[in-house]
C-alpha cells in the first residue's frame, strides 16, 4: 500500500512534516520520470550525507578494529575471544564497504593516521595505560590491519 500525500502538501514542505514519506514519494517520482516535481535541494542534501555517513562508518570501524589491535598487542594478560572477534568483524565490515564502494579505500588510507591517534587515545582511557604508552605512528599498517590472519607481536608492558 502506498501512502498517499494530502492535497495541500509540497515535496520540500514534506521533508520536514514526514521524512519517511518524502523519501516514498521521492522514489515513487524518479520511477515515474516526473523529476520536475522532485525536491531537489533536499534530495541532494540526503544524497551529500548519505556519502558522509559512508566516510564516517569508514572511520569508526577504522578506530574500533586499531583500538583492538592495540589493546591485543599491550594487554596481553587480558586478551579475550571477544576482541578477536571484534577485530575480525570490522575488518568484514571494512572488507564489505571496499566491496561496494571501492573509492572508499582511498578514504581508508587517507584517514588512516587519524584514526589511529584516536585509537591510540581510546587505548588509553580504555586501559588505564598512559597515553605514551601506545607508539605516537602506528606499529601497523593499513595492510596489516586488513589482512585477516594478522595478529600484533605481544608487548609485553604489563
């Protein structure tokens, strides 16, 4: 069943009353070639943060698989099946995005040393270890954090 607009309703005016039913009924016009009747400004402002919100998954599960790394590599006492199973499920999640949007590797590499400062950083609040403690430049690079069957040397600080 396809919900139906009020009478009175325009496309950019129904972005801010029902976001669920503009997107329908913004579908439901390109289908129909009716592009003249499409919301336009609003329908590029989705389309330019669907592309954010891609650069930014991209970003968090960079982070959160460096930050297992790390904490693999300088806790050794308290490595656990669930940060290996951290570390393998961000890297399908890395491997899948490639996947379907191979431009998003450049971003991956371009990102890379941030997100490793703000791995590096977690790291630490999350250890309890002082922030000196984890390298300044990542021990690891972009390769070996995707490969599948790596696993970081144990430090053994702790």
């Amino acid at each position: 069943m396809t919900a139906q607009l009020p009478s009175n309703t325009n496309t950019s005016s129904l972005y801010d009353q029902d976001y669920y039913l503009w997107l329908k009924n913004t579908a439901k016009l390109i289908q129909e070639g009716k592009f003249s009747e499409i919301d336009t400004v609003n329908l590029v402002e989705e389309i330019e943060d669907m592309g954010k919100r891609e650069k930014r998954s991209v970003e968090s599960n960079l982070v959160i698989l460096l930050l297992h790394l790390l904490k693999y590599q300088y806790q050794p006492s308290k490595q656990s099946n669930s940060w290996k199973a951290s570390i393998r499920e961000h890297r399908r999640r890395l491997k899948k995005t490639f996947r379907d949007s191979p431009s998003l590797k450049r971003c991956f590499e371009q990102v890379f040393t941030e997100c490793y400062q703000d791995a590096r950083e977690q790291a630490s609040d999350e250890t309890g270890l002082p922030l000196d403690t984890f390298p300044s430049e990542s021990l690891f690079t972009p390769t070996q954090v995707l490969n599948p069957d790596y696993l970081p040397e144990i430090n053994r600080v702790c």
